[in-house]
C-alpha cells in the first residue's frame, strides 16, 4: 500500500473518501462537543467526544485494510486528533469546578499538552521534509489514549452536580490517576520524539 503525494489527478470521490469522510466527521463533531461543553451539558459532552475520539481508530483501520490512504488524510488525521483533544482540554481548564479538584487538571497541564504536539508536528514536519521517516511511535499512541481517557473522565466527573460534593470518590481518584498519567507520558514520548529526531538530524 503506498500514498500517492500528488494527489491533482485523482478524482475527488477517491481523495476525499470514506476514512477522510470520518475525519471530517471528527472535526465536526469536535466544533458540536465544544458548544455542549460550554453550555455545560458535560454528559452529552463525554458521550460525543468518546465516539469522535472512536473514529480515529476506525478511519485508520479502514484506510489501511482497504488501500485508501492519501496524502489528504495524512494531513487531516492528526490535525483533527489534536483539535478535539487538545481543544477539549483547554475547554475542560476554563471549568471552574475543575479548579477544585486537588491534583486535577491545571493550565500547565494543558500548556504541556499543546506544546508537545506542536513540537512533534514541527519536528515530523521538517523531518520528512529532508526524506527520513518519523511515524508515530507506541508511547505517542499510548499517550492520545491516555489523553483521551483523561478528557472523558473529567467530562463525566464535570456531569455531576456540584461534582466536588457529589462526584464519587472512585471518579475523583481516576481523574487525579489519568491526568497525571496522560502528562507524565506526554512528556516521555516528547522527549522520546526529540531524541529520534536528533539521532536522524545526526546522520
């Protein structure tokens, strides 16, 4: 399977087709998730963002079994993964309630968060630019499931009235838990990412 960079003489139905269709679909579903976080309807917030974040799994899979990747969904994919996730996070830090919650989500968090992706889009960019590969690696996979279990927990802790009163303690913990944890990895495959660019900048 190979992705044809130059993409001008193919028809549109095969460009802009089925995996890049529900990549789009992602990013409007991500515009739908951020009016509903702001509107505070956090339940229906963590059930919309769970099925955008499902369907960059299943793009990527169809794309891949059926020979239809492209150069637009090279492009589109990831930028639509940190839409809807960094893009909930910084929603997610403006809630006050979230404030309240000891070792919860903070700016810094989110500043990390964002800076990261930026970073490795850079990094991936000018890198690829000069012919060398820089694909994803496990630990920047195993991050966006973190990150994404992060947002869906504090969307539903958020669902709770008064949540620092009435959110159950097993929901408080998993939040602290996969916050940290989304942080924590974020920042290894960061570095990880850092570290592979230099040794092929070396070469």
């Amino acid at each position: 399977m190979t992705t044809n960079n130059d993409e001008t003489n193919r028809p549109l139905a095969t460009i802009f087709n089925l995996p890049n269709q529900l990549t789009a679909l992602r990013l409007i579903l991500s515009v739908v998730l951020f009016c509903f976080i702001v509107w505070e309807y956090y339940l229906t917030s963590m059930v919309l963002f769970i099925i955008a974040a499902s369907t960059d799994w299943l793009d990527g899979y169809y794309a891949r079994k059926y020979g239809q990747v492209t150069t637009l969904g090279r492009i589109l994919d990831p930028f639509a993964d940190k839409v809807i996730v960094c893009g909930t996070l910084i929603f997610l830090v403006a809630v006050p309630e979230m404030a309240e919650v000891t070792l919860g989500l903070r700016p810094w968090m989110v500043v990390v968060v964002v800076g990261r992706e930026l970073l490795v889009t850079a990094l991936r960019a000018f890198i690829e630019d000069r012919g060398s590969d820089f694909s994803a690696k496990t630990s920047g996979k195993l991050k966006m499931v973190l990150q994404c279990i992060a947002a869906a927990t504090c969307l539903y802790y958020l669902s709770y009235a008064h949540p620092i009163a009435n959110a159950p303690t097993w929901c408080c913990l998993l939040l602290v838990a996969s916050v940290w944890s989304a942080v924590i990895l974020t920042v290894y495959s960061g570095a990880e990412y850092l570290v592979a660019a230099v040794k092929l900048l070396r070469k």
